[in-house]
C-alpha cells in the first residue's frame, strides 16, 4: 500500500487530499489498459481519457479566471500518475509545460482560441525551446524569427521537442534581436498545420516518448501568434519553467515510491539464508535509505510548490533544490529497487526495470542537475550580496 501520510502534512489543504484520492483510484483503472507498443497513439490516448474526465483542466486557468495554475495539485497529479506509468505523467505534464507560455502570458485571444482545447485533452500542446547547439544554454538560441510585414518569419531548428511529432500547437522560441543574448528572445504559438513547420526527425530513446526534431523554414505567423512582448521571450521561458520544474521533482517521486513500493513486497516475500530477505540487517538499511531519500525529496518538493501557491512572485532556487535532490534521489532509491530485485530488476518489461529506464531523462530535462547547482548557487551568492 503507497503511504498516504504525506497528505496530512501542512502544504496541504482538504481539496488536494481530495483530489490526490480521486486521481488515484482513476489512474487505477484507466492507465494500467494502455497499450504502449505504439507510443503516439498511447499518448493520444492518454491525453484524450486525462482531457474527458476533467484531470487537464488543472494544467492551465480558466479562461474566465475562475480557476488557477495550483502547483500543489500539478505536483500531486504528477507524483500519482508517475506512480501509475510514466506516459500517463508524460501526457499530464506536456499539457501543462507546452501551454503553460499562454496561460501565463497569453493574451485574451490567444488563452481562447487554445486553453479549452488543452484543458478537453482535444489539442496537444508543445513547449519548444530545445536547441542542439545550445542545450540547457536558451540564451544562445539561433533559431530566428524576423518582422515582415504584420508578422514574423520564423527560421531555424528545435531538437529534443516533447510531443514532437503529435502537437498540435507549439510555443517556439526564437531570436528577434532585441538586444544581445537572453534580452532578444521572443515567444509564439505555432499551429503544427503552419506552413514551414515540418518534423524532421522522430527521436527513440530508452523509455519511449514521442520526441522529435523541428525545422522551420520561412514559417510565417502573424503578429497575433506573439506571446507578450517582442524581448519577452526568456523571461516567459523562465517563468514557465519556475511553475513546472517542482512538479518535474513530482514526477520523480512518483517513480521512487512505485520502487520501493516493489522493492518492500520484494523483500517481505522473497525467501533467502532461512528467512525473508527483509530479515537482512544490509537490506533493512537499504530500505531506511529509501525511505528517507522519498521523505527528504517530497518534503523540498511540496515546500517549492507551496511556495509557489502562497504568491511567490519566482521560486527558482526553491524548484531547483525540488528538481535537483527528487531526481538525484529517484534514480538511488530505484537503482536501489532493481538491486533487491537481484536478476528479475533486469529482466525486460518488469516494473523497478521500466522505472529504472523512466528516471534517467528526469535529471536531465528542463534544466540538467549541474544546470539547477548552478541556479542555487548563483540565488545564495546573490541573496549574501544585499
């Protein structure tokens, strides 16, 4: 049985316990069924039963305002469906990553024309950044988008693109020059029927997910597809990012729980030397270690999103200290699981050995763990300079 006990804990308030009850029993019946042979139907699917039931509409506000981003509730749908299949979190949090630019900076138009199909699981969305040349560095973007006429041209290329390949918007990032670096960055809302946008590549990787190459040649928008202001284009990254990056820490967390949730049924049951497993002095302190690694993680993870919620206007050193330590932990404890699995935490198609493939892109997206000691480190220099 998952431990509960973590809901009772300050963060939260009756609604989330609420909440965090319903999703899972739903992600019980509705997750487990899903063929993943083929991903992108997988995800399409996913999308559709998340959008059909209502869980998408907390990836992005009404557009009457009468509902808000909570990130309490984005992590602990995060943390739950994780537990339940990483492609499930993956169609959650892709919704709320690749529409997050208009939700928080759309205008009227544009959160109308594409937050009720986000939120209905009807459009999939894109949030694309990603550049080979650049990687994690966005202030070194080369894709371009050039004024012409009552819009831009947008040139260039994105790699590693989440939902590429199945979008149907994507927010792209490209350089209107502005100003030098990170100041001369814009945002727009791509329709993936845009002439010039083409997929130019589909990308495999250990744990499935639809993943692709963009290319944009001579892809014209019109001025409307702006998010914000020409300039604006880093500072809409950022903040986007600062909403979503806690919850990536969820995601982990979810992974780490099903893990040692396997790796204590393992040891309870599985006889060796006279006795269970658990019975092993060496296994009881892998299983303190576990379990104060999914303590510790869920703690820094609900005190970002908390944060967050109470009206912090940024809480990057807070999400990067969530997304650091839940990954870095994530990938010990099931590291960890896969152990006390002995020969079946390898065996192709078993859970801790899913997990084990599901984890390792966590530490790497959205900010690699090196990338988040650094924004730690550079908000405790500065906050020390004042």
């Amino acid at each position: 049985m998952p431990d509960r006990s973590f809901l009772t804990w300050p963060f939260f308030e009756d609604r989330h316990r609420a909440f965090a009850e319903k999703l899972d029993a739903w992600a019980a019946v509705n997750v487990a069924d899903i063929d993943h042979h083929d991903t992108d139907a997988a995800c399409r699917t996913l999308v559709a039963r998340l959008g059909k039931d209502g869980w998408l509409k907390h990836t992005a506000p009404s557009v009457d305002g009468s509902e808000r981003i909570d990130v309490r509730t984005l992590a602990l749908a995060r943390e739950t469906l994780a537990r339940h299949g990483g492609l499930a979190d993956f169609a959650f949090a892709m919704q709320g990553l690749g529409a997050g630019p208009i939700s928080l900076f759309g205008n009227d138009a544009q959160k109308a024309a594409w937050l009720p199909k986000t939120r209905a699981g009807t459009a999939i969305a894109a949030f694309a950044l990603t550049e080979a040349p650049s990687g994690s560095d966005v202030a070194n973007i080369t894709t371009t988008a050039t004024r012409d006429g009552d819009g831009y041209v947008i040139d260039g290329e994105k790699y590693w693109i989440s939902n590429g390949g199945i979008a149907d918007l994507y927010v792209v990032f490209a350089r209107t020059g502005e100003a030098p670096g990170a100041r001369g960055l814009s945002a727009f809302i791509v329709s993936a029927d845009n002439p010039g946008l083409s997929v130019t590549e589909r990308i495999d990787v250990i744990a499935p997910h639809p993943l692709g190459r963009l290319r944009f040649d001579k892809c014209r928008v019109g001025a409307d597809a702006l998010l914000g202001k020409a300039g604006d284009g880093f500072k809409i990254a950022m903040s986007t990012l600062d909403v979503f990056r806690t919850t990536v820490g969820a995601a982990a967390l979810g992974f780490a729980r099903r893990a040692f949730d396997e790796a204590v049924q393992r040891a309870s049951t599985r006889k060796m030397f006279g006795g269970a497993l658990a019975d092993l002095q060496m296994v009881q302190a892998h299983i303190a270690d576990m379990a104060l690694e999914i303590d510790a993680a869920a703690l820094l993870i609900y005190r970002a999103a908390w944060t967050k919620d109470m009206g912090a206007a940024r809480v990057s050193r807070e999400a990067a200290m969530a997304k650091l330590y839940a990954t870095e932990a994530a990938q010990r404890v099931i590291d960890t699981a896969v152990q006390i699995h002995g020969g079946d935490g390898v065996r192709s198609g078993h859970p801790v050995e899913m997990l084990y493939r599901d984890i390792r892109a966590l530490r790497i997206y959205e900010g690699a763990s090196d990338i988040q000691k650094l924004v730690i480190a550079r908000a405790v220099l500065s906050s020390s300079e004042r």
